[in-house]
C-alpha cells in the first residue's frame, strides 16, 4: 500500500488533457464573464477593433468582357465565270493580291474565235442596214408622183427596220464574245490575302461553279462575339432604371486580349448588334472593327473583346475582402448605432481593382468594415481603428463577381 501511494504522489504525475480544458475552459469564463448579447465581444468582453471605410456614391465606368474570334471584314469566293480549261494561275497562294490583280487564266483561244465570228456578223449586219437604208431612200421620191405603191414604200421601211434590228442584235453578241473572252482573266475583286488555289492548270472549270480560291480581307478586321441573354437583359434593365449610361453615339469602344495574354495594340468600335438570339448558344451577336495594317489578327483566332465607354451610376465601392457571403446571398459589416455591427445585404456587381461595385445595399456616408470581419457577429461592439483608404477609381470589369 505504501508503494502505490507513492507512486501516487510522484511528482511526474500529470493530469488528463480533457481535465486540463476543462479546467482551464472554467477560469477563461470566470475572468471573462457573459458576451455581449447578439454578438462576440473582444478580449475580456470588450470591442473588437477593425478598420472600416466610409463609401461615398459614384458615378464608375465599367468594362464587359467577352470571349470572341476575328473575321475578315470582307470574305469574297473567286470563281470563273466562262467554262473553259484552266490555263494559268497567276499568283503566289497565300499572298497579298490588290483589287483587279490576275489570279487565274481561262485558255481564252474559243472566247477569241468567238469575238473574230461575231466581229463578222457585225460587219454583215451592217452591209445589210446600209443596203436597206439606201433602198428607202431611193423609193421615197417615187411614192408622191405614184411611181411606185405604197406598199412597196412600206415594204423597204420594213426592210430597213428589220436589218437595224439586226445589226443591233449581232453588236449585242460581240459585246457578250468580249466579256467572255474579258472573263478568262480571273481577278481579285478586292485587295486581301489570298487562299490557296483549289485547282490545278489543266482542269475543266465549269464556270461559277467551281470555286477557284479565296480572298480575305484583313484590315480592317472584324470581331465577333455573343452577348448572354440574360447579362443583355440585365444591361438593359439597369440602363432603364438610370443605374447604367451607354456610350453618348452607342458605340463601345474595344480593345482585344490575344490568346497569349497581350493586349493588342489598336482599338476599333462596335458596328453591329443582332436583334435575334440564337437558339443553339443564348446569345445575340454583335461585332466591332479595328484597324489591322500589320496582319497581326488574323481571321479565325479566339481572342477577347473589352468594351469600354458605359457608367455605373450611384454605386459604391468596397474592398473585395469585406463582402461576405451567406445563405442569403452577399452582404457587409457596417457601424450602426452605438458603435455596433451589423448586416447590411449588398448587390455586388463588377470588381474594380481590389475592389467589389456595390448596385444596391449602401448609403453614402455608410462606414463599412473591411478588416476585423472574421471576429465579429450582429450587434458585436466595434473600435474602429485606422479606417483602411478607398482605392481609386478604375474601369470595372464585368468578368468577375464580388463575394
């Protein structure tokens, strides 16, 4: 007995760690005392410092982003318009051909045998009028004295008539020879970049429809995006309700992001928006244009588009760390009465810098809390302490969300 009670006794005797919370669980609320009701006090049931900022109404331009691919901003099939043989191709694929340029050549030798027998028919035509013309003119006196019958005179007018008809028609033929001898030179209809030849000298080409190649157009260049339906009919509500200001003449200004994270250095404008939403993706298209003299863009490549140039009107901005989110949506701290927390909810919109754009929620003049958020509850008693400074302005963008 006297073994174990010295072993009892021993002084590397320690207590269990659940005795050991619970004691010292015990003598924290004994110093400490109750929390303040509805909320968590500080240490020793005092204020919980934080830092706030008082948010002022403002009027912030904003930027909408969206995914989208260039187009050239003309796209032209070149196709022969007389079937023949193709001869020649007069041109380097892939190169820049100006408007007017040879691209291919239809063995014209038919097309000039054509032009050489209508040229003929020209000239027959012609022999015939004058002849018939020379046969009125010499009836004509003879008509009066009743030389001749009137039907006689009537019957060389006719004559006359018919032959004039005649050699208009055979012109009307050597202008068509000539065209079509003029068409066996194929050009470009614009200055762009042209496509590789799709066919090769030597094959039958049945006029418009064979596509030969094509020429694109590059600058200037075209950009085609989908705006959702839903964000479209967002914009417009708030454009309505005076929340949003479009551009004074209605056109974005943009830049582009290429796809390897640069910004493109020249700007163009939109030109374009559909009415219609497609069915397949829930968006309606629009389009901008910018200069491209460079050839940098190039049709076809997935870019994104900024539209810059519209105003939030009467929003506020808050640092993005103190917007909070809940089951009820998103909301912030602010200093109520009495120095207390409490919980405003908030309609966070685009990020601006650090920033979060607050549509709905706040008044100016509201001191909303930014840091110390973690420590408090509604109704917690707050010491605010070196108020964190309001960012500047800077263009928002529409591709992230506050929260």
């Amino acid at each position: 007995m006297l073994r174990r009670l010295a072993i009892f006794h021993s002084s590397d005797f320690r207590p269990r760690p659940v005795l050991a919370a619970l004691i010292a669980s015990s003598l924290l609320l004994a110093a400490c005392g109750k929390a303040p009701e509805g909320g968590h006090g500080g240490m020793f049931g005092g204020p919980v410092p934080v830092a706030a900022v008082t948010v002022q109404e403002e009027t912030l331009p904003i930027t909408l982003e969206y995914a989208a691919q260039t187009l050239g901003s003309r796209e032209v099939e070149v196709r022969a318009r007389v079937t023949g043989i193709l001869e020649k191709r007069n041109y380097v694929e892939g190169a820049k051909v100006k408007a007017g340029q040879s691209l291919f050549t239809i063995d014209p030798a038919p097309f000039e045998a054509a032009v050489a027998r209508t040229e003929a028919d020209v000239a027959a035509a012609e022999a015939r009028y004058e002849q018939a013309e020379r046969e009125a003119a010499r009836l004509a006196p003879l008509v009066q004295p009743k030389a001749i019958s009137q039907k006689e005179y009537d019957d060389a007018l006719s004559a006359k008539a018919v032959s004039r008809a005649d050699l208009l028609a055979a012109k009307a033929r050597l202008r068509e020879a000539a065209l079509n001898l003029e068409w066996t030179r194929v050009e470009s209809p614009l200055t762009g970049v042209s496509s590789r030849a799709l066919k090769s000298e030597g094959s039958l080409v049945s006029g418009p429809d064979v596509l030969l190649t094509t020429v694109t157009q590059t600058d200037p260049i075209q950009v085609i995006f989908g705006i959702p339906d839903n964000e479209r009919l967002r914009l417009r509500q708030d454009a309505d309700a005076q929340r949003l200001q479009w551009p004074k003449d209605g056109r974005f200004k943009v830049s582009v992001k290429l796809s390897d994270g640069s910004e493109y250095a020249r700007q163009g404008f939109t030109d374009f928006s559909d009415v219609r939403v497609s069915r397949d993706t829930g968006t309606s298209e629009a389009r901008a244009e910018l200069p491209n003299p460079d050839g940098l863009l190039q049709p076809g490549q997935f870019v994104r588009v900024r539209l810059s140039g519209a105003s939030r009107v009467g929003v506020f901005r808050v640092p993005q760390r103190a917007v909070l989110e809940g089951p009820q949506g998103k909301f912030v701290f602010v200093v109520g009465k009495e120095n207390k927390a409490e919980i405003r909810p908030v309609e966070a919109g685009e990020w601006t810098g650090g920033d979060v754009v607050i549509s709905k929620g706040l008044a100016s003049g509201d001191q909303v809390i930014v840091d110390g958020v973690v420590k408090l509850g509604p109704g917690a008693p707050v010491q605010i302490s070196a108020p964190a400074p309001a960012g500047q302005a800077a263009p928002a963008s529409n591709a992230k969300q506050g929260g």
